[in-house]
C-alpha cells in the first residue's frame, strides 16, 4: 500500500467524532465535493511498479524524511467494512462498501459491531493480527475507537471512516459524512410550516434522539431541528432517548400516555431512523393518528412508505445517503491501498435529501433510487 512512513515522530492529532447513527459539528458545512454512488474509473490503469509522488507533508514542528511502498493489485487487497447497528441506514452503508468492493475485485469482510465497544475493540485487533490491507468503519466512541484505529494504522492498515466528523486525523485516509445539523434543521424548516399552516403557530413538541449514544451528533441534529421553531410557541414536553425502533415505540407511547391529560403531544421529531420509525408506530398505535404528526431523519423504504400512508402521521424525513456514504468510504480506502494519493485528514460532506408528504413524486423516485441500488 502507498502510504508515508514517517521517519521522525509525528505528533498525530485525534479523530473527534460526532456520528448515526446513527456528526458534523455545529452548523458548518465542510467540503464542496458531492459523494456519488457510481462506480470508480476502470480498474485497467491498475499501479505499475513506478512510485506516484506523495505531496503529503507531515506538520510535527519539523521535517521529516518519508518511504513509500507500491500500492497493490486489486485481486491482492482484502479489507473489511464494518457498521455498529442493525437499521436500514446500517444496511445500505453496509451495501455501499460491497458493492464499492465488488467494482474494484477486492475482496471484502463484513462486520457489525452491534453497538457494543467491546466488539468493535475486538474485530479491528483481529483484523490488524490478520494483516489486512484497510478497514472502512463507522465507529463508535470519541475516544476508545481511535485509539484502536490508530493502533491498526501503526500497524500497517490504512483506515477510512464514514458517517463521522473528522477533526485533525492526519492517520484517516479518508471520510465520508452528513451535515448533522443540516440533517435537523432541513425537517426543522418543513416542521416550522406546518406548524404555522396547520397549528396556528402553537405546538407542543417531544424529542426523541441518541444523545447517550453519540452525544454530539445527537445535539448537533436536535439544535438544527429546534432552532427552526424559533419564535413560535413552542412547549417542549418531553426529550428522551430511544434509538432503536422496539425502545422508540415504547418511549413514545410512554410519552403520549403521560402527556395525555396535559394537552397532548403535537409533535414529535425523532434523530435517526429507528427513532422516526418507531415514533410513526407507537402514535398509530395509541390512536393518536390525527392529532399527533411525526417529523424525522433517515429514509429507507419503510419512511417512503409510512409517508404514503394515509394515516397522516409522519409528514417530512431528511435522509442521508447512506449507501454513498459506505460506497465512497470504502472506495477511498482501496484507492489508498491501491497506490492512489490519500485524503488523509479531510472529509465530504454528502448531501441529505428531504422528503415531504405534500411531494409524493419525489418520495416514488426516492423509492426507485433505492431499489435500484439494493438491487430489487
């Protein structure tokens, strides 16, 4: 693989996360490029023995002398792509990073690390002991993952990470994320219209995020979200976490349950996908289809299909693109491997999508998009 060795000791800065779940810190926006699912040149210009030239240079207060290595054939590589949660984002990320593998004939392991630290730990030592070429990743922790990642990187592993802000991280070749406060605040703009249109300007509002999971992340989509209703009258009635869709269902029916005899709930805006889903459920199960409306992030099939619904309750997702997320993720990294220059350091942004009951077509196009890419 093609990489810099460093001959002097660099002083390599933290990769500050802020996911997913599943981050982007605060409200900025950081790069102009526009991540594509579509596959990567042919794989025909393959690296020949001839060396590229790096133009990385290392800032550790001093120069220093670097080695580079050749990158390897395609059908030599073998990587790993791993997700933390099993939800439709998940699986389309996941399906980007093989189907990224497939295009270049690299042979690919999948991974999930089921939300459990331990695990994560676990596979990436697995992984550097086997001597893999990358990994492709969407970690979990602020901290205890990039220690792990960087221990596989000073092992010889080029690392790539999607669905994460990247801070300073000299050692990550390359990543691919969402606008998290972006993600909040384009369903906070459709939310504050129908407020203004259908509730007189008045709302009564629960929250349903991921804040003891991704802190950061989970902040930066509700501040885009709430900051949207400012200047209404707006109560906040409840703010809990439920990531999951079985705990989402059962939080807000909770939250519906205990708001009952105070007003109800008009609305609920949910963080992530299992979040939103589970929040369509449990006001359709409590039969308060009507009188409480569901505002979300994430769009997979199920979201197109609860906004078709003539029950009326979830009325805007903003979704990431997952699927291009993981593919260009994963592509980034075997380019990297391959010989190819690194992005070492430097994140895209890919565009969210916003999808609105009141534009069905666009929700049937998104569907279509979707099932293409998922192959159905």
């Amino acid at each position: 693989m093609k990489r810099k060795i460093l001959a002097a000791v660099l002083s390599v800065s933290m990769l500050t996360l802020s996911l997913a779940g599943c981050g982007s810190g605060g409200k900025e926006a950081s790069s102009s490029d526009t991540a594509s699912g579509a596959a990567a040149e042919a794989q025909s210009s393959a690296v020949s023995g001839a060396e590229a030239e790096s133009s990385t240079t290392a800032e550790a207060g001093s120069s220093s002398a670097a080695a580079e290595t050749e990158g390897k054939d395609p059908g030599e590589i073998k990587v790993a792509g791993v997700v933390f949660q099993e939800d439709q984002f998940m699986m389309l990320m996941q399906k980007g990073y093989q189907d990224a593998a497939a295009a270049y004939g690299v042979e690919c392991m999948i991974a999930n690390t089921n939300n459990d630290q331990a695990k994560e730990a676990e596979l990436i030592s697995t992984y550097t002991t086997q001597k893999l070429d990358g990994i492709a990743i969407s970690p979990l922790n602020e901290t205890s993952s990039i220690q792990s990642l960087k221990t596989a990187y000073d092992g010889g592993l080029e690392i790539a990470v999607g669905n994460t802000k990247l801070s300073d991280a000299e050692f990550v070749c390359g990543g691919y994320t969402s606008d998290n406060y972006n993600l909040g605040e384009l369903t906070g703009q459709e939310a504050r219209k129908f407020i203004e249109e259908n509730l007189g300007g008045k709302a009564r509002v629960a929250i349903v995020q991921f804040k003891s999971q991704l802190p950061e992340q989970s902040a930066d989509r509700m501040n885009g979200f709430m900051d949207q209703l400012e200047g209404l009258d707006i109560e906040l009635v409840a703010d809990q976490d439920a990531w999951l869709q079985d705990a989402a269902v059962q939080t807000v029916s909770d939250i519906l349950t205990a708001n009952e005899a105070s007003g109800g709930v008009d609305i609920i805006w949910a963080a992530n996908d299992g979040g939103t889903i589970g929040a369509t459920m449990a006001v359709k199960n409590c039969g308060k289809a009507g009188e409480t409306f569901v505002f979300g992030t994430d769009a997979a099939e199920q979201q197109a299909e609860m906004l078709k619904s003539d029950d009326n309750i979830l009325q805007c997702v903003t979704g990431q693109d997952a699927y291009a997320i993981g593919y260009n993720t994963m592509e980034v990294l075997i380019k990297t491997v391959m010989g190819e220059k690194g992005e070492y350091g430097h994140e895209v942004i890919v565009p969210g999508i916003v999808l609105t009951r009141s534009d069905l077509d666009a929700v049937e196009t998104f569907e279509k998009d979707l099932a293409d890419r998922m192959g159905q």
